[in-house]
C-alpha cells in the first residue's frame, strides 16, 4: 500500500467512524470542512497529547482528499519541506496535515475551513 493509499483509506475510516459513532455524514465537500473545523474547535481542549497525532493524520487525510475532490490536484511529497501536501495544476502546495496540526495546538486563528476556502484565492493569485 502506498502512502496514498493509506490517505485514502484514512479519510475513508473517517467518514466511516464519524457515521458509526456521531451519526454524521461527511462528505468531500465546503460544508463537511466546515463542520469538522467546529468539531475540532470542540474537542481540541478535551483531548490528551497522545491523541492528537492520530485524530491530524485523519482528519489532514480527509481535508486532502476534499480538496483534490473539489479543486483538483493531487498528493505529493514536498521534498523541500519534506511533508505530504496537495499539489494543484499551478504548481501550488497546500499541507492539509500541518493545518491540522495547527488547529488542533491554536484553536479558531488555525482554521481548516478558513484554509480550505482560501485555496481558489491563493491559486488565483498565482496564476496572474
């Protein structure tokens, strides 16, 4: 299996877990992300360090994967950076596992959905 495959399968288990456990549907779409930013504003202060590698890695899997769903693109190692990311058409890398990460550590400043809507704005940007 490869590492894109193992994202797809985390995002997949995702959406899985979230509709066996919390009776919600995710979908790879704008409206997804914005609820999983306000869950992850709900249970950030509650969760322990140990969790919170395993809970970024999915829920970064699954952002990816609604971004490639909705814009495009595709997973690629940044070898500069040396972290997995989206790369759009453009050239463009955006790193859904480190927003994560962020937002699971800074609360609202740290926004997933706020990241999400803002790629067509970044890419366009990059394009003129």
């Amino acid at each position: 299996m490869t590492r894109i495959d193992e994202f797809k399968t985390a995002a997949a288990t995702l959406v899985s877990n979230f509709r066996a456990e919390l009776g919600v549907d995710l979908n790879y779409d704008k409206p997804s992300i914005e609820w999983l930013d306000g869950y992850i504003n709900r249970v950030a202060p509650q969760l322990d360090k140990e969790t919170v590698p395993g809970l970024a890695t999915a829920i970064g899997a699954y952002l990816g994967e609604t971004m490639i769903a909705t814009y495009g693109g595709a997973w690629h190692h940044a070898e500069e950076h040396n972290q997995w990311g989206v790369r759009f058409d453009d050239g463009t890398i955006a790193f859904p596992f480190n927003k994560v990460y962020k937002q699971l550590e800074g609360g609202d400043f740290e926004s997933i959905y706020s990241f999400f809507t803002v790629v067509p704005v970044i890419r366009e940007r990059g394009s003129s």
